[in-house]
C-alpha cells in the first residue's frame, strides 16, 4: 500500500512537472476596432487562473499552456476568450459593448429612433438637460476624446474621435448644429437645455456626407424646434452671445492644507537649507484631473516637489556601499535670465525582484458609503488587483475594511493564492460612515502580528480620505500615526476620487507615517504605481532621508528651495535620529531644485540686499572656496536601522548654458516652471506657458510610457489662459 502512494505521488509530481514544461510566454497587443491600443485590458487565464494587465502600449504577457483559454476584458467592450494553440503571439481587437450604454445609439448618416441600436461604429446620445455638449459626449461615446480646457469660464473644449486624430485644436472635428457648419467656439455656448440629440460621426460615414473637411470626424448637434437652422454666421453669433457661459462643477468639499511658497534667503544670515526628501507625486496626478476635466487647478493642490518627481530621470546607479548616488548639476533659470537653478538628483539601488524581502501587507480599505463612485472602490478593487499580480509565495496579504466599524475580511493569505484575495476584493462593497481611526489601529495591529523581521511591513490605505467618525482632525490623526510609526511598519497611501477628496488628511498620514502617497485617478495610473513601479513604491532601501546644504557666500547671494515646503526642517533637526524624513524605494529617483541669484547679480526678489547689511558681515576667510558652489550632506537610515549614516558631497562651481544642460535638468525645470506658473508664483519673470513646452521639449527623453509627452500635451491645452 505505501508503494502505491509513493508511486501516486511519483506520477502526480511528474504530471506537474510535465505540465510546468509545457508552459510557454503568450504575448500580444490588445487594441480597439481602430487598431488604437487599450492600456489596463485584463487578461486571465481560465484555466490556470492567472492574470495580467496590458500596458500603456496595449501590451501583455502571461503564462499559459495549449489548449487554455484566455480571456480578455475592458470596461465598455465585449469580453472576447481566445484558445491557445500553436503561436506565442496573439493580438487582439475588443469591440465597443454599444448595446449596454445607456441612451446611446450608433448611426451612420441619418437617423434612427431605435435607443439601443448598433447600426455602425458611430455615436448618437439624447441630450440630458443638466450637461453641456462637451460633458454629454464624454465617456458616453467609445471612441471619443475630450479635453475641456476650461479653467474658468468655458470656451471651445477640444475634441477628437480616436481613430482620426489626438486631441488637439488643430485636428477638431467639424460642427454641424441643425444642418449648418459652426465654429468650436460656438458649439461650446450652445445652451445644452436647447439641446435635443447628439450624433458623431467617423470614417466614411462621416466624408460621404460632409467631404474631406470631415477628416477628423463630425459632431452634429439637433436643437429641440430647430433653433439655430438657416442662420447666417453673424445672427448665429449673436443669439449665442446673449448665453452665459457655464462655470464648471467645483470640488467645493475638497481639502487642501494652506502653504506659503518658499523665499529667497541670504547664506549669511541662513547658511544652512534642511529638508526631508519627497518620492510622492499625488499632487501631480491630481492636477492632471482638474486640467483633463478643464477645471481651475486649487492653488494649494500644487506642490511643485511632487509635479518635479512624478517623472523618471536618467541617474546612474550607485557604485559604492549606500542606497542611492548623488547626482549635482548648475545650469541657468529658464524663468529669471539672471539667475540659476542647482539641481540635486538621487538615484535609488535597483534590487533584482527576487531578492527583494518578503512582504507582509495589510490592505486598509475605505468602504464608506462616500467610495460608491465608480472612480473610488471600483477602480479601487481594479487596482489592488494589479497590485495582487505582482505578489510572490513568500508574500502574504490581509485585508481590513472600515465603514461604521472596522473589520477583518481576509486574514494573512499566501501571494501565491491569488484567486482567494481577489475573490475577497470583489466582494467589498460601499455604505456607511468612515471610522479611518478604528481601521488604522485594526491594521496596524495586524500587521504587527505578522511581522517579518527583516521583511518588508507596510498598511496600504487606499480611501478618499473622508475620515468622518473617531480620530477626525488632522492633529489626532498625526498623532496616531506617529505612534504607529514605531512599530516598524511602513505605510502607503492610495487617493482616490473627487468633489469631497481630502488630500490634507493623506498628505498628513503619509509623511507622519513613514510611508508614501499616490492620488490614482484612473487605471493607467494604477498599473503605473503599483505594477510597473512596483519596487519602488512598496520597498523601502533607506528611511529617515535628510538633506541639508551649507551654500558659499563668496559665490552665491540668495538662494531658494523650490517646492518641498511641508518637508523643510530645522538645522539642528538634520542630527537628530529622532526627527521623521522620507523613505526611499527600490530604484527610485528623487528631484530637488534650487534657484541661486548669484553673488554680485541685482535682484528685484531681494528686499534688501545683503552687502547692505552691517551686523551680518563675516570677516574674510583666508580660503574663499572659490572653487565651490556649496557642501550637500545627506543622512539615512537602513530600512530597519535606528542610526543615520551621512554622506557628504562637494558642489562645484560651474554651471553650463541651458542648451547645454542635460534632458533632465531641462525636463525637471519646465514641470516646475508650470508648477510654479500654476501657484501664480510671485517669483518668476516669465510665464509663458509656449517656452514651458518649449523647454519640456528640449528635454523630452527616456519617455517609453509616454508621460513626458502627456504632460506637454497638459501645458499646450492650458495655453489659452495665459
């Protein structure tokens, strides 16, 4: 009988090993009926059970082994299943689900009074009152782009239907309101109340009617009574004039703690700039909503440290025993010709994944009755799910939820099982207050129950932040979380939603609690944070990171921190082990500028100037260091260390012409010349929003995902507010 078994046990183990062989790489592109690629498309394997996620370029791979079936799916398109067979390679188009959208018909050319319809790959939606134009085609069509570049009162929004062109006031489409052509700006002032239906047209359909000025498609718009039919250009004009324009919808109820921008100082009378480093980019990622939904950008919502470190720069690997390398540049300030910006860069080690320690996280996740929204716990759900992908067996997952009370819905479950965490994730479901002060001690309680010595320890909180019962101030929940902190156990912080987002209370969380914090507004950005930089956002290589720079005054008059305004710290804090700073990931890079009004130059942002001052002189030092810029120190802690180590660096005094500079220092400066144009920045000359684009031009290299180019796109839609 035992030889049996070992036998059985034999034949089941080569069975698996046979079956372990036979898996092979699939690959592919999933792209849409225009052959434009879908980023954030699920694919999961039905067999076997696992899944992957298409990147930003409609790119996937997944294991799989013939004779399984995949399945792809994407919110708004036909779920389609493909039987492996011979190829490694299989593309796929996923086809608009038209039949589930609600008052959304396709049409050619004509009309057709059937409400759900599918006639070809074009658009028709009933008007609904309370929207304007724009708003009533946005996310309603499959395949229609819009960028209301409002930030006030709403001007033309551009618009592009994909498949014909990018989102761009050169390649709008043309606007037909009852059979006449009308200008963009003129469609935007249409009282939508007048509004009776709206159809897009594409391709043919749209150049057999109106010719080769429909290239780029057609919106036409029918008013109830025809009210704009056979009018002449200057009559149209004129009644459209006589319409308010809309003020768009503001997030009142959103929270943004109050900061004053930096000022310049004098090294003679503040010799030394202490700061604690800043790897968050939430603040980057939210503005990017207010732009794309063509709202005014909330001056305190702009932290221009966390706009500069969204972006990835070109920063050599360390060489020697620490963490990061230190990477130092002087060039000119493209914003005031007299000046010049020091640009310190910080390059994080690259830990291969398998080397990485064993996890040990704990999912705190909001399920108030506020995250019902679908840009809150649903795409919550999705996103911890692309999280979920990138676990290992050695790693272990639970998950708290808070509503009215906190509870534990999935104890510490192995990586590997990720069918039973996912399970766990498509159950939560949203109602009731938010008690966030019972759901951080729940957390973190577990996660100290389980803790890895020497692993990687962390709560991920993903929430609007509406703490709303218990611990609600600011100050009570700083003062919970820095009592966490003691534990050992990090913390990320994960924003998500609008019109009630509370970015104070996760700003607070994050920095008090040794931990980081991203604002997901979308899928991409989800499988940007948490699967592409996976690494880097959830394992920590050095803690407790410190800056601080002693500035020579022979060669510099003033100088200023751009940004970092929450994370300055006093001298004397730079020594004290005691005093919190920022964490650092796995190949992460951090970004800080300073602009320097050099020794000798005439400023108009001195009140007054330094060598008028009688108390403050220093006598002469024999050695003027006439060769440095400044001396930059740095101090950190190992991910499970209690004592810094200090590194010190000498900054030379050269700088380069701004043509000459690096693509980095370039890149960097233009995001935070547009952050600083966005705060309305008393301290800049220019504000020209066409040298922005220029300048970010100049830099724009090493953008494979394309967020570089993104973000030029942002500026130029935001010229017009010059």
């Amino acid at each position: 009988m035992k030889s049996l078994k070992l036998i059985s046990s034999a034949i089941a183990m080569l069975i698996c090993f046979v079956s372990m062989a036979q898996e092979r790489t699939i690959t592919g592109i999933v792209s849409d009926e225009t052959s434009q690629p879908i980023p954030g498309a699920n694919i999961t394997n039905q067999n076997s059970k696992k899944t992957a996620q298409t990147d930003w370029n409609g790119k996937y791979s997944i294991q799989a082994q013939k004779g399984d079936l995949l399945i792809f799916e994407y919110i708004g398109y036909k779920t389609q299943r493909q039987k492996i067979q011979n190829s490694n390679t299989i593309n796929i188009k996923l086809i608009a689900a038209t039949q589930t959208l609600q008052e959304v018909v396709v049409v050619g050319y004509g009309t057709s009074t059937a409400e759900y319809e599918s006639v070809s790959s074009d658009y028709t939606e009933k008007r609904k009152a309370n929207k304007s134009v724009a708003q009533s085609l946005q996310g309603r069509a499959a395949g229609l782009q819009i960028s209301s570049n409002n930030q006030y009162y709403t001007p033309a929004p551009s618009v592009a239907i994909r498949g014909t062109a990018p989102v761009s006031p050169k390649n709008e489409p043309m606007y037909i309101v009852d059979g006449t052509a009308i200008k963009a700006d003129q469609m935007a002032k249409i009282n939508p109340n007048d509004i009776d239906n709206v159809s897009v047209l594409k391709d043919t359909a749209a150049t057999s009617v109106y010719g080769s000025k429909a290239a780029n498609g057609v919106v036409v718009i029918s008013t109830k009574n025809e009210l704009y039919k056979n009018l002449s250009e200057k009559e149209l004009d004129k009644k459209l004039n006589q319409i308010t324009p809309i003020r768009p919808v503001e997030p009142t109820q959103e929270d943004y703690d109050t900061f004053v921008e930096n000022a310049f100082e004098s090294p003679k009378t503040a010799p030394l700039s202490t700061f604690s480093i800043d790897v968050d980019n939430a603040s980057y990622t939210n503005i990017r909503r207010f732009l794309n939904n063509g709202q005014e950008v909330p001056k305190d919502a702009v932290r221009v440290e966390e706009m500069v470190n969204f972006f990835k720069y070109n920063y050599p690997q360390p060489k020697n025993e620490h963490p990061f390398s230190i990477n130092t540049e002087v060039s000119d300030s493209p914003w005031n010709s007299k000046n010049k910006i020091l640009k310190i860069g910080l390059q994080g080690k690259n830990i291969p994944t398998d080397d990485l320690p064993a996890s040990n996280l704990v999912f705190l996740i909001d399920v108030s009755g506020s995250m019902s929204d679908m840009n809150k716990l649903p795409l919550l759900k999705q996103s911890m799910k692309i999280l979920v992908n990138e676990l290992r067996s050695k790693d272990k997952v639970a998950i708290v939820v808070y509503a009215g009370a906190a509870g534990l819905v999935l104890a510490p479950t192995s990586g590997d099982e990720k069918k039973t965490i996912i399970e766990a994730l498509d159950k939560l479901e949203a109602g009731g207050s938010t008690a966030g002060g019972a759901g951080i001690e729940l957390a973190y309680k577990i996660a100290a129950e389980n803790f890895i010595k020497s692993g990687n320890n962390r709560v991920i909180l993903a929430t609007d932040g509406d703490f709303n019962v218990g611990s609600a101030s600011n100050s009570d929940m700083e003062k919970l979380i820095e009592e966490k902190r003691k534990t050992g156990v990090f913390l990320t912080c994960l924003g998500y939603g609008m019109g009630n987002y509370k970015d104070s209370k996760m700003e607070i969380l994050a920095d008090k609690g040794n931990g980081n914090y991203a604002y997901i507004d979308n899928i991409q950005e989800a499988n940007r944070f948490l699967g592409k930089e996976f690494k880097g956002s959830m394992f920590a290589i050095a803690k407790d990171v410190k800056i601080q720079i002693e500035f020579n005054p022979k060669q510099i008059q003033a100088y200023r921190l751009i940004g970092y305004e929450n994370r300055k710290l006093r001298p004397e804090d730079f020594k004290n082990d005691a005093i919190d700073a920022g964490e650092l990931g796995s190949n992460h890079t951090v970004t800080a500028l300073y602009e320097i009004i050099p020794a000798g130059v005439k400023s108009d942002y001195l009140d007054v100037q330094p060598d008028d001052l009688k108390y403050t002189k220093t006598e002469t030092n024999p050695n003027n260091y006439s060769s440095e810029l400044a001396t930059i120190k740095f101090r950190y802690k190992k991910p499970d260390g209690d004592k810094s180590i200090e590194m010190v660096q000498v900054i030379d005094n050269k700088s380069v012409p701004l043509e000459k500079s690096s693509d980095d220092m370039k890149f960097s400066s233009a995001v935070a010349w547009f952050g600083l144009k966005l705060r309305d920045s008393k301290l800049i000359a220019d504000k020209s929003s066409e040298e922005i684009v220029k300048l970010a031009k100049q830099g724009n290299s090493n953008d494979s995902e394309g967020y570089k180019a993104e973000f030029i796109r942002l500026v130029e839609g935001a010229k017009q507010y010059n």
